[in-house]
C-alpha cells in the first residue's frame, strides 16, 4: 500500500518536471521517472506518435502486445499540464480541512497535482502491489501526454491504432471530491465560412456583406442554443470564440468566419449540429463552408451495470460518505473510448481548482482513494 511519505515524495518530484504538453523532452523526462518507480517484473512498452509519446505498463512478467492491449482493468492518466507561474513548479503542503470533518488533512498544491499527475503514484503503488501478490488480476497503466491539446496523438491513437480494449476503463480525471461521473459532454469545434460579394460602402447593395450573412445565421443559432448558457444544464451549448471578416471599413465584405464551440450530450452528434448550422446558414442566404477542427465523441456509462455498482459500493465505504452520480461538463481522454462499449470508471479524489494558481489535492484522500481502488480491483 501508499504511505504518505511516499506519496509526497514521488508527487513532489513529478511536480518539479516542467511537462507542458507539446514539451516532448520534459514529457518524456516525466515517463523515465515514472518507469523508475515500477517493479522490474511488470512489463513496461513506450511508443511514439508525432508529438505525443504513451507509456504502457502491465502487471504481466514479459506481457505479449495482446496481453497488454486487453486486460481487465485499464487505468488512463495524462501528465502534460498546463502553464504555470514559476513557484507552481515547487509543490507545497498545506493543511485543510474536508467535508466537513473535525481534523484536518494534508494538501499538496502546484501545478499538476490534482489535473492529474497524483494518480501517477496511485496506479504504480497498485500495479506494484498486484505484481507482489502474484494476483491473477490484469491491469496496463496507459499514460499519455497531451491531453491537454486534445489527445489526438495519445489517446486516440491508442484507441484507433493500437486497439487498446480493457474490459474496464479507469480515468480518474474527473469526479472531483468522490463524485462518480456517468457521463460527459461532446466536442466539436467547427469553423464556418461565409462566402460573400465586395463592394464600395456607399453602395452596399452592389456587393454581398459576408458579416451580415454570418451575423444573421449566428442570431439563430443563439436564439436556440444561447439559454443553455446561463445555468449548468445537459442541452448543447455554444460559444463562438473566434470571429474575423473584412479588410476596409468602406468596403462591403466578401469573406468572414466564426469559429465556435459545441458541447453535446450523448443524446444528439456532431452530424446533427453540422447539418443544422448548413440548414441555417442557408435559409438566411449564406453561402458557407463548415470545417470540423477538432471533435470527440460524448460518454456515457450505465450506473446499473454490476461492475459500476461495485467500483461505486467500494469507494463509498472508503470514502466514509454517500457518493454523488454527476455528469461532465469537461472533456477528458475517455471521449476517445467512447464507440467500444468499455464502461469508464471515472472518480477523483478530493481535490480541485485545476488549471488554477491554487491547484491542489488532498494526500490523505488520495490514500483512500488507492485503497478503495486496489480493493475494488482485487476483489
């Protein structure tokens, strides 16, 4: 089992390694340590992809690719992070104190700590421990490197290319604070161009303004999407973040783009949403051209299932208290599982303000989270 000491020890040197995703060279510094602290029987396969590397891990004295590929238990993390403040890179402990009890508990805070590299030392302290009792339990630790800039070359890879199939899948990159996540949300990214007819300003009628088009087809998307903005809800929401047409005030404009961000539930897909915005875009006169920037599917897992209701029973005994069933309004690399039918188990130990100055996790929480799940797993 984790101790504290440990725990923090090996936390603290995960923190010092400044592995910004996209940085190849502190990414790949973060899996040599990680590798260092994994028993010399477990099987251990690194694999490059463009800018990404994924470091696989199983239980398994000499693991065939087949055995690797396809154990029980998947555990998928990411140790990319986000841009920091240059004292976020030195982890410090704090005390504070949770769910309302009467003692305290040990925080660590900096950059990483809780998004997500505190579950590095979970899964190798499990990995480890099923290695010494010679459990016939399987498990492949499947840690990436750039989730943060979506997981195309990490995740999806994995999933798509390499055929990495768990029966189940644990993610603990979401469920802050015990709660069980059952579903998240889709991405889609699109970028859509308006198509118009340049002209002098003084007459706007010899020309076709492109603003004006994308203008009126953005007015009737927001009209139906725009009040799922204002309150947490599980309807698509849509945000245009990026908006650019013209060259001269005095001049009409031929060409204009927004590029705007989906959210979906598992009840709708990014067909659809693309098919709507064509069918609006041309029932105010657009001509226009939609570009998918990026995507991922929604998720979702079935509470009823057996092997959630066990995941769910275990960790509340650990956790002392009821456990929430809360969908995701964040996107995580699950989204790259979700067409393989593979249930995610996705809890987080307490924690939070990830991406934050004040980033931080609870130690002690982590080591109930570690025990719930290697019990969970062994049993």
């Amino acid at each position: 089992m984790l101790d504290k000491k440990t725990l923090q020890t090996q936390l603290q040197q995960l923190i010092a390694i400044r592995s910004l995703s996209g940085q190849i060279p502190e990414n790949s510094a973060v899996l040599d340590l990680i590798e260092t602290l994994v028993n010399p029987q477990a099987t251990v396969k690194r694999i490059k992809n463009k800018s990404a590397e994924i470091l696989l891990i199983s239980n398994i004295q000499n693991a065939t690719d087949e055995q690797l590929m396809n154990p029980e238990f998947g555990y998928l993390v990411h140790v990319d992070v986000v841009a920091a403040k240059e004292e976020l890179w030195t982890m410090k402990l704090g005390e504070r104190t949770i769910r309302e009890k009467s003692n305290t508990e040990t925080v660590a805070l900096g950059r990483g700590v809780s998004d997500m590299k505190y579950s590095v030392p979970i899964g190798v302290s499990i990995l480890n421990d099923l290695i010494k009792q010679k459990s016939n339990k399987t498990i492949t630790l499947a840690i990436t490197t750039d989730e943060e800039r979506g997981g195309f070359d990490g995740a999806l890879y994995l999933a798509e290319n390499l055929k990495f199939r768990p029966q189940n899948l644990i993610v603990p990159d979401g469920g802050d604070n015990w709660k069980f996540v059952n579903k998240a949300k889709g991405i889609l990214h699109i970028r859509v161009s308006c198509k118009g007819r340049a002209a002098h300003g003084s007459r706007p009628w010899q020309g076709k303004n492109a603003i004006s088009l994308l203008v009126k087809m953005l007015s009737k998307l927001l009209e139906k999407y725009e009040q799922n903005s204002f309150e947490p809800n599980w309807g698509t929401t849509m945000s245009p973040g990026v908006i650019k047409g013209g060259v001269s005030v005095n001049q009409v404009c031929d060409g204009a783009l927004v590029e705007i961000d989906f959210r979906y539930p598992e009840t709708t897909s990014i067909e659809n949403i693309v098919n709507e915005v064509k069918e609006i875009a041309t029932s105010v006169g657009a001509e226009v051209t939609v570009e998918t920037m990026a995507s991922g599917l929604a998720t979702y897992t079935n509470v009823d299932l057996p092997i959630v209701q066990k995941f769910v029973s275990t960790m509340q005994k650990h956790t002392h208290s009821t456990i929430e069933i809360v969908p995701n309004y964040g996107g995580s690399d699950a989204r790259h599982f979700a067409s393989y039918n593979i249930p995610v188990l996705m809890m987080k130990p307490t924690g939070g303000d990830i991406h934050e100055d004040t980033e931080w996790i609870s130690l002690d929480s982590c080591l109930e989270y570690e025990r719930g799940l290697f019990e969970f797993i062994t049993q």
